[in-house]
C-alpha cells in the first residue's frame, strides 16, 4: 500500500476515532450538580450516619450571583457567542454559583461537558456546540494547560466566532488565571492562545468569605449543612468549608503511608486537647508528647526517632483541596508571620471530633503531655474536670492544685470533692472553707450537707442559708427534702420556702407531691414553665414517677392534666429543649454519666431490665463506672456472683484504685 493511502487511512481512522469521543449535549434541566463537578457538602449535625448521598445545601445568593445572573440574561438574548469565566479560590462555590445561574438563566438550551482536552477538541472538530447551548469548562486550567492546552485555546477562540447565540461557561481559579494572561518574557510564550482568549473576558469573582448579613439569613440556620458549616468556619468562610469538609475528614481517618498514621495520632491528640479543655494555641512539644500513645506498638518500633515527628506535622498540615488543613498556622499578633511552634486544629475537625469522640478515653501519653506542659488556669480546670470525669483521680488532683496555685478559686471545691471522696476528711473540710471563704456558693452548700450528715442541722441550715444568699439553694432544698423524708412537715415546708424564694420551686413540689396536693404542685409547674426551668420540670416527672411508682398517689389523682402532663407536655414541646438533651446538659455534657443517671431513674422506677440496658451501652463505650452500677443492681437482685465478676471488671477497666488516692 503507497504511503499517501496509509496516511489517508490513518487520518480517516483518527477521525472516526474522534467522532466515537464526542460528547453529547443535554438540556439544563437534565444536569444535576454532582454531574457538572459540584463539591458534596458536609452533613448537617442531626443527620444519620454518612449513607454516602450527595449532599446539595439551600443555596444562598451572594453579590456575585446578581452579576453573574445579569450577564447570563444579556448572553440570552444576544445573537453572538459569550464567553463567561467564573472566577475564585478552591471551594469558594463558583461551580455552584455557575450551576445554579445557569439552570435559572439557560431553561431551554442545551448544555454540554467535555471531560478533557482531548474530548474538547474532538466536540470542536466536529463542528462545535449548536447555537443555545452552555459548553460546560469546569476548571478551565485542565483544558488550558499541559500538552494539548494551546490547541484547546486555540480552537476555542474559534468557537467564539461560530454563530449564536452560544455560551462558553468556564470556572478558574485566580492563580491559573494570573499565569495564563500573564505577559511572558521574551521569547517564551507558551500561553499565546489562552491569554488571547481570556483577555476577551472580566471575570466574575467570587469572595472566600461570606458578608456578615447573610448570616443572619433564616436559611443559613434552617439547612443542617449550612449552620453546621457557620458554626465551623473561621472568617466566614462558609463555602470552603461545606466542600472541603468531607476531603478533611477522609484525610484524617483514611491516612496512608510513610507519614499518615503518625500524622493521625497527632491529630487526634489535638483533638482530644481541644474538646477536653485546651482553647490557647496547641504546643508542638505537647503534641509530640502526647502522640506515641495514639499509635500501635508495631508503628512505635517502626518509627525513625529523629523524624516520625516532622513527616507526622507534614502531614497534619497538608492542605486538602489547597484551602484547609487539620493543623493551621497561628499568626503573630504582633508582626507578620505565624508564631513558632505552636498550631491550631481546623474548627471543623474540632467540631467533627467532639461528636466522633465523645465516648473516647485519651491514653496516659495524652494526660502525661498534659502535666508537662503549663496549660493556662482556665484550661487547667476544664482537663482536670475531664481527668476526675474519666477516673484519672490523681492527675485531677494535680491539675486542680495547679489551677488553685494560680489563682482558679473554683478548684478548692472540686479538689476538695476528691478528697472526701478518698476519705481524706479533714483537708477536705480545709478546702471546702476555703472556697467558701473565697465567696464559692457551691462550697457553701456541699459544708451545709456536710453539717447535715453530722447531725449538726443548725449549723447546716446557717450554712443553706448563706449558699442561697449567694445564689444556690441547692442545701435549702436537700435539708427541706430531709425534713420531709423524716416527717417534719413544719420544717421542710419552712425550708421550702425559703429555697423557693431564692429561686428554687423543686423542694416546695416535693412536699406537695409527698402531701397529695396536686393543685399547689399544678401551681409551682406552670411556674417553673414560664420561668423556663426544665431541670425544675425533669425533676418533677422524675418525682410523681417515684410518688406513683410507690403507690402514694394514683394515675387517676395526677393524670395527664396534673402536674406530670405538665410537665411532659413541656418537655415534648418543639420549641424546647429534649429529654435527651436535657439529661446531657444536667450532668455537663458527659453522656456517659446521662446514661448512668437515665439508667438510676429507670431501676426507681421498677424498670430494671431497661436500667441494665443502659449500663450496658455504657460500659460498651468505655464507661468503668457504669459497670459498677450495674454491679450494684444484680447485688439488689441477689446475683452476688454476677456482682461480684462486674466488680472486678469495673476495676480492671478502670485502671484506677476504689479511692482516688
């Protein structure tokens, strides 16, 4: 065969081959946003575990929309092709911006998406896009750069004189477009074409940030995606981080080799840090401490001493998506630049972490990190807070003397509760003084109920009534609940009043509720709703619950109307709070203790199968102390020798003695 018939068969065979390439149009209509190269969001904070859906928010129009939106109208109704650039940072939303414009301003025409050069130069050879159609150049650097970038521009310039009316629809970001139009030294123009074609164009910019109003939009709170996003972002970035959220996440959990398992472990350490007290800066030297504890002993032993710590920082501090990182840079309020040595956790891994996390107990490494370092006052009391809530007696006791030393009253108590706990009476009682005598209302109550238990109900109640003066009534309430309980109507009414004038309606229900008047218990319910008190509420449920329970006043006496339909009604309202939610803000966020205290209430109430249930699921998360309890309940039931096998569990989860010292 001659050479001019293998070339001509060559040419034929490539051209068949590039008509096999060419894309189809479609209408608008037809294209979702995952199809057009829309980033997923993040999930809302009350959704379901992650089913792998895309998630597409309520979209919120920002300046750029209206003038992308205007030029769009004006391309309709031209007879001329239109080239419109969309330009901005990674996930700052152009591709969403454009999507949505299009499918507002476009109904009725058609719109293709090559996926590459190569398809765009294809869809061009065959004759271009019809007229009323959206040629879809999403990331416009890919069609304009690498090998076949000058024939794609080059060609495009071409469609832009095909007749109309037509749309080309790019996305860029302004570093490719700063190189692309950049003028070259000379002699090295590799960018002729593109920057001939985008110097036809003023790009429509799109901000990084939202403007503080828009926040305030109803939408932003109502989408799960976007509040979450709002309540996650630094600067108002909202766009960046609904899409480089998931990209952040799966950079965390899915690490890989050299660097990402020692990059994981100091993240999670940060965010361990974060959600157990530390709100300043994050150390190195504390992450690097804390880290070893984090990883297995094989990725210990394989570690190089002299750089597991550097490549693991590399790693935390990768950008994902060019916009965020798990570790960020701190900036030096005083001159330019970051401030040695020390990083912040990205707001939404933090977020991400306190609900991924929450029943997670840190290893020794991260509380030994913890008393190495010099935390300040505040986060020394919130990390010892975690410690004690954790079983970590003895470096709660420590970290609570810290705080104490420099100045943080509030710790006498709880050092104090820690050391009567021990039975370490007597620097309790030296403690629990000097936090009274420092102005500490809760000390104040907690040496009133220790006059009580004494016997010393004089000074108990001089003591009740000094705590209430300073805003807690909680001693007047237990001394009126301990009239009641022993049969001094007189003084537990007495108390009662008094705790109600400070504030505190609980103890006069309880003596109404133990009296069976239901008309005064009615009374001070619909008083703790208006006042908006639903502890008082939980509270009283929990009471008439117990009352019915041990058959001191009947369905029919309390019913639905009572004081209990009250108080469930305003529970179950939608514009309250939840039981759920109340349970967790009773006992300070811990859900473990919700799940033990939720547990308690049900065995009051004779429901011991679901008390049991609940320690279970308790103790599966990690919690020691639920398996205590639920060692108390089959002692009651007379299983000794199951309670005494959930004893030594509880003690060997717990890794701490029966006392704190």
């Amino acid at each position: 065969m001659a050479a001019s018939h293998i070339g001509q068969l060559h040419q034929h065979i490539t051209q068949q081959s590039a008509v096999g390439r060419v894309d189809r149009p479609r209408p608008v209509e037809s294209w979702t946003a995952q199809q057009l190269g829309v980033h997923p969001a993040i999930r809302g904070a009350t959704e379901e575990e992650d089913d792998g859906a895309f998630v597409l928010p309520d979209y919120i129009q920002r300046h750029h929309d209206w003038l992308l939106r205007k030029r769009l109208d004006a391309a309709v109704s031209s007879e001329q092709p239109t080239l419109m650039l969309v330009r901005g940072e990674s996930c700052t939303g152009k591709t969403r911006s454009a999507f949505e414009a299009v499918r507002t301003c476009m109904k009725g025409w058609q719109l293709v998406f090559p996926k590459t050069a190569g398809r765009l130069l294809a869809l061009l050879d065959a004759g271009g896009p019809a007229p009323r159609t959206v040629l879809w150049l999403n990331e416009m650097q890919n069609y304009l750069t690498g090998a076949d970038g000058e024939e794609a521009a080059a060609a495009l310039r071409g469609c832009l004189e095909l007749p109309g009316p037509l749309m080309v629809l790019g996305t860029l970001w302004p570093e490719y477009h700063r190189i692309l139009t950049a003028t070259p030294p000379a002699g090295q123009d590799t960018h002729a074409n593109a920057r001939a074609l985008l110097g036809q164009v003023k790009p429509v910019d799109v901000p990084a940030s939202f403007p503080a109003k828009l926040l305030k939009d109803p939408r932003m709170h109502r989408d799960g995606s976007l509040a979450r996003a709002m309540g996650t972002s630094t600067g108002n970035r909202i766009a960046q981080t609904l899409a480089a959220g998931p990209q952040l996440v799966d950079h965390y959990q899915q690490a890989t080799e050299p660097h990402g398992p020692y990059g994981h472990a100091v993240i999670t350490a940060a965010m361990d840090a974060r959600r157990l007290g530390y709100t300043s800066p994050l150390p190195a030297a504390f992450l690097e401490a804390a880290a070893p504890g984090y990883l297995s002993g094989q990725q210990r032993a394989a570690a190089d001493p002299a750089a597991w710590f550097a490549g693991a920082l590399g790693y935390a501090r990768e950008k994902v998506k060019g916009v965020a990182a798990a570790l960020e840079p701190v900036a030096d309020s005083d001159r330019m630049g970051a401030l040695p040595g020390v990083y912040h956790l990205s707001d939404y891994l933090d977020h991400h972490a306190r609900d991924s996390r929450r029943r997670a107990f840190p290893p020794e490494s991260f509380w030994s990190a913890v008393r190495s370092q010099e935390p300040a006052p505040d986060e020394l009391a919130a990390l010892a807070d975690a410690s004690r809530t954790r079983h970590r007696y003895r470096i709660a006791a420590d970290l609570y003397q810290r705080a104490i030393d420099a100045g943080d009253t509030r710790c006498l108590r709880r050092l104090a509760e820690l050391h009567e706990q021990a039975g370490h009476l007597q620097e309790a009682e030296q403690l629990y003084r000097r936090g009274a005598a420092a102005g500490d209302a809760s000390a104040l109550v907690e040496l009133a109920l220790r006059r009580a238990r004494g016997g010393d109900l004089d000074g108990a109640e001089r003591l009740a009534q000094q705590a209430a003066a300073a805003g807690d009534a909680r001693a007047l309430v237990e001394l009126a609940v301990r009239c009641t309980q022993a049969g001094d109507l007189d003084g537990a009414e007495r108390l009662a009043q008094q705790a109600a004038a400070a504030g505190s309606p609980y103890a006069l229900m309880e003596l109404a509720v133990r009296r069976g008047d239901s008309e005064t218990a009615e009374a001070l319910t619909q008083q703790a709703i208006d006042a908006g008190d639903p502890m008082v509420l939980m509270a009283l449920s929990d009471l008439v619950g117990q009352a019915m329970a041990d058959e001191q006043v009947g369905q029919e006496e309390w019913g639905t109307t009572g004081p209990l339909g009250l108080a469930e009604s305003a529970l179950q309202s939608p514009e309250d709070i939840t039981e759920e939610e109340l349970w967790d803000e009773a006992i300070y966020g811990d859900e473990d203790l919700a799940l033990r205290s939720e547990a308690q209430a049900q065995a009051r109430f004779g429901d011991f199968e679901e008390s049991e249930q609940l320690l279970l699921e308790a103790a599966d998360a990690g919690d020691a102390s639920a398996l205590t309890e639920l060692a108390r309940l089959r002692e009651e039931a007379g299983d000794f020798e199951a309670a005494e096998q959930l004893f030594r569990f509880g003690l060997e989860a717990d890794g701490s003695p029966a006392t704190p010292w």
